[in-house]
C-alpha cells in the first residue's frame, strides 16, 4: 500500500487533467500549460514508469473552434462541439508528446466498455498492450456519440475507471483546487485542507460540494466517488491544483502537496472491480443495523431478514447499491430477485420465501460471491 512518503515507487501511474486546468478562463486552450504538463509527464515516462493520460477539455476546444461562449445545453450541441474540438485536442498532445520523443494512442471509452464484462476485458487488454509498448494513452469519453444512458458522467470517474481497469499504482487528479477541505474555502476563509483521508466516511462525503465551473463538470463530489473507486480497487488516489508547475513530479516525490486518498490493502478481483464499478446500478436494497454489521464483518450474504426496504424497478440479475437506515452505501451486488419479489419477502426468514413467492430459487437475496464491500 502506497503512503505519501513511498509515491515515489509508484510505477503505472494515471494522471487525470480537468478543462478548468487545461484552459484560459475565455475558454481558449492554455498551451503552455498544457506543454509543461506534457514535458512533465514525458520525463516520467523516460524514467520507466508508465503513464495513462484521462484529459477533458474536448468540448471547451470545439467551443473555442465554433466560437460559442456558453456551454451547449443539448446532447447534439455538447456531441457536436466535442466531435470537432476531440481532434483539436489529440493534435496538440500529439504533436507536443512527439517532440520530447513519446507516442501517443487515442483512447475514447464510453459506459458500456465498463457495462459490458467483455467490453471491459477489452478495454484493459488494450491498453495494457499500449503499456507494454510504451504508448502513453490519452483518454477521454467518447462525448461526440456517447448519450446520457451511456455516458460515464465526468472525467473525475472516467479516470478512476481506467485506474482499476489497469491496475495502476496511483491516481492523481490534477484540478482548479488544492485538494479536499474541512469546508468550502471559497465561502469560509477558515477552511483547512486535509492532507490525508484514511477512509471515505459519511463526513468526508459531506464534505462535497455542487459542479464545478463554468467549463468542468467535475466538482468535489465527483472527485469523491473517484476516490471511492479508485480506494478500493487498490489505487491510491491525490486530488491537487493543476496551476502549479512540477506538481506531478512534486507528488511523486512526497512532497505534502493536496490531498492523498490511502487505498485499501486487497485489491478486488476484476470481476467484483467490475460489479462495483463497472456495472450499471438499477436500484437499491436497505438494509438493518444487524445486516449491516454482518455484511461488514466480510464473508456474509445479504439475506431476506435484514432487509428493511426496497428501491427501483430492477430485475433478477441487475446490479444494485446496499444502503444502511441512514442511506450510506456499504456495498453493491447482483440480485438474484427481482424488485417485485424482494418487496414481498422484506423481513422474512429464508424457510418462509417458498411459502411467499410460492417456489424459491435461492436461499439469499444477494450471494457473498456476487457482493462487494465498499467499506
């Protein structure tokens, strides 16, 4: 497990750069900072460690190209904008890789290579290929086809996605903030940065804010669910402002710079990396405070009797959030029950299912082998 004074044994490495940094507040791309990131990140490589590039900032480039102030509102306009402005952006860091000797591969995902158990094989054994020949791959979300149903949502979970898709040692999240604060420090000049979160409590989840700017879509709270991912698939995690320069090489050297997220020891088994993060959600299972202690303690399936209410519409087989009484997320699991049939057996023993939905196909409502832990 990496601390902050061992990141610098960090090998396989994903940096994750927002479009608040990787432009001018008109919008326009900053190519020099864009350069030093690339000169930084060039240097890394030819130390031999591998790096993996998530980069926003294709719709802000067609912006810019098709001289639009605001945002599109619309899918059309936002996949439009990002269809011209992907090119923009991959001929810059093409062009800017090659001078300091790096080749460059596009990598454009959407939610159904994680959705998709086969799709998200593929995914990783793709660029884990590019690994191996030394390839740093520059990724994005596929936003010029992508539709809400497929969308990832934000370059802050797209990131964490392809660190556990990879097995990466650290994720660095590069933003328009230090790192993750006991307030909001732009509202409370009393606020202080936390520089090292052990674990995601329902306090540390408070702390998250709304969007972020103007350009980004990513704000606190979706650096909190990354690190959620990106913590439990064994990859530690730094939230840090990406204005400064030298802050990648500055994080790698131990330096106490923004906030670092320590992972958990075990990494998950890629199948239940993919149940937990990959996989669409379709609703969710509330559970007692004795269920949930049984299902922390590790090891326990989550039975009929310590359900206390369901969410949604899913189906046999869909995957779904275990929520405690006071609606934290402990894990997620594949149901063997439909919605409908869980509804009617809440509460109930396992010998009185047969009796209630007159037959029964399994004896626990979600199985430990089908269920991941996300504390």
């Amino acid at each position: 497990m990496l601390t902050r004074e061992s990141l610098t044994e960090a090998r396989r490495i994903v940096v994750k750069v927002g479009t608040s940094t990787l432009s001018h507040n008109t919008g326009k791309l900053n190519f020099m900072r864009i350069e030093k990131l690339v000169r930084e990140l060039s240097d890394l490589a030819n130390q031999g460690k591998e790096i993996l590039l998530v980069t926003s900032g294709a719709v802000g480039a067609g912006m810019d190209r098709l001289g639009l102030k605001e945002k599109p509102k619309t899918i059309p306009q936002k996949q439009a904008a990002a269809a011209v402005g992907q090119g923009i952006l991959m001929h810059t860091y093409e062009k800017l890789f090659a001078e300091y000797g790096q080749v460059v591969a596009q990598v454009l995902l959407t939610r159904a290579d994680s959705v998709n158990r086969k799709h998200y094989a593929n995914s990783r054994n793709t660029l884990l290929t590019l690994l191996d020949m030394g390839v740093i791959p520059v990724i994005n979300e596929n936003d010029a086809v992508s539709i809400d149903e497929l969308k990832i949502g934000d370059n802050d979970t797209l990131s964490a996605m392809v660190a556990s898709i990879v097995d990466a040692d650290l994720l660095i999240i590069l933003s328009d903030v230090e790192g993750v604060y006991t307030a909001n420090p732009q509202e409370n000049p009393e606020a202080v940065l936390i520089p090292e979160i052990t674990e995601i409590s329902a306090d540390i989840e408070a702390l998250a804010g709304g969007a972020g700017s103007l350009r980004g879509t990513g704000g606190m709270q979706t650096k909190i669910q990354a690190a959620k991912i990106a913590v439990n698939s064994g990859v530690a995690m730094v939230i840090a402002s990406g204005a400064k320069d030298g802050v990648v090489r500055a994080i790698l050297n131990g330096d106490p710079i923004g906030t670092i997220f320590l992972s958990k020891e075990n990494r998950l088994h890629i199948k239940k990396r993919w149940l937990a993060f990959g996989s669409r959600l379709r609703g969710a299972i509330v559970v007692d405070q004795g269920c949930e202690r049984a299902l922390l303690k590790g090891g326990s399936s989550l039975l009929a009797a310590g359900i206390v209410a369901v969410e949604g519409d899913f189906e046999q087989g869909n995957t779904v959030r275990i929520l405690t009484a006071q609606r934290r997320e402990i894990a997620r699991g594949i149901s063997n029950y439909p919605a409908a049939d869980v509804r009617k057996i809440i509460g109930v023993h396992t010998g009185e299912i047969a009796g209630i939905l007159g037959g029964k196909l399994y004896d626990e409502v979600i199985h430990r082998d089908n269920l991941t832990l996300l504390v």
